[in-house]
C-alpha cells in the first residue's frame, strides 16, 4: 500500500471543529454549567495524571504556572481537586481528582458520546466504518500531542518543578 497524503492543516480544522461542537451540543444535555476549555484542560490532565505537580501540569500545558496555580486554586475551591502535601517533603504538593470529579467527567464523556452517536447516525455504513477504523490511529495521535512541552525556565520557579526522592514523574464542568 502506497504513502497516503493527509491534508494536516484540513484534519486540525476538522478536530477543533468537532470538538467544539461536541462540546456545545452536549453541554445542555449534562446539566453542568460551562468551563473554560483552559480549567477543562487542567482537570483533564489531573484526572489523566495522578499525583501531578501544578509544575508539570502548567508544563504539559505549555502555559504560565503563576496561571494554572490560580485556575487550581478555584477547582480546590469547587471540590474538583485535591492537594496532597509530600510527607518527606512539604514544599511538594500532589493534585488529585475527587469523586465530584470523576462524576462530572463521565457525565461529560457520555454527553460528548451521545453528541457523536446523534451526528455519525448520519454518515454512510462505509463512513463510519472509516472512523471506527482510524480510531486507533487518532488515539496514539491524541497521546503524542498531550506530552508534556518542554517548559521554560519562566514556567517553574525555585524548584517547583522538581520531584522529590523516591517519586517518579508520570472533563468536567462544575456543578450548578
């Protein structure tokens, strides 16, 4: 089989687009009140990843971590996510998913389902086919894209990147 050409550029548009619009046709469907796609990012990769520091979240984000410090701080707030103090270490603070989290992120996930389910009800046999078959190809693209970016000396400060000894480094809405 020959070398496939993929327009990239017309894949990109076409994700975006469909993630926006599954977000949009889902959301009344869930009974959550709106994020930002930036505090959605953030609970997505806490939930994805455990135990991450907000170092390595602002890092995987490739944002600012004075940023994702203060976007934590309202999902702390919200009971969305928990901070866990390094015994060994105080200065290292863990995040981790609640309950109320995982809740609220199924919730999503199978609105965002059903909004897939209503719209490829439209396509061809052969056309849903195609992307049963292309999953999961998409899904290692998903998993390159979501690695960390390499973060600049101005996204950790002080060694707030750092990782104690002994430790390893590895969608939700709120609630009305």
């Amino acid at each position: 089989m020959g070398e496939e050409t993929v327009d990239h550029k017309a894949l990109a548009v076409c994700m975006i687009d469909i993630s926006s619009d599954i977000r949009r046709k889902s959301l009344n469907e869930t009974g959550l009140r709106p994020i930002s796609n930036g505090v959605l990012e953030i609970l997505r990769v806490v939930e994805g990843h455990p135990g991450v520091t907000v170092a390595e979240v602002a890092g995987r984000l490739g944002r600012q971590l004075s940023n994702v410090s203060s976007q934590l701080r309202e999902l702390v707030a919200a009971g969305l996510v928990t901070r866990v103090k390094d015994a060994s270490d105080k200065r290292y603070v863990s995040l981790h998913p609640t309950d109320e989290s995982r809740r609220i992120k199924a919730l999503l996930e199978d609105g965002w389902a059903d909004a897939i389910i209503a719209a490829s009800a439209r396509l061809l046999p052969e056309e849903r086919e195609q992307i049963a078959a292309s999953l999961p190809a998409l899904q290692r693209l998903a998993s390159f894209l979501s690695e960390p970016e390499h973060v600049s000396g101005a996204a950790i400060t002080a060694g707030a990147g750092t990782t104690p000894p002994g430790r390893n480094e590895t969608s939700p809405a709120v609630p009305q």
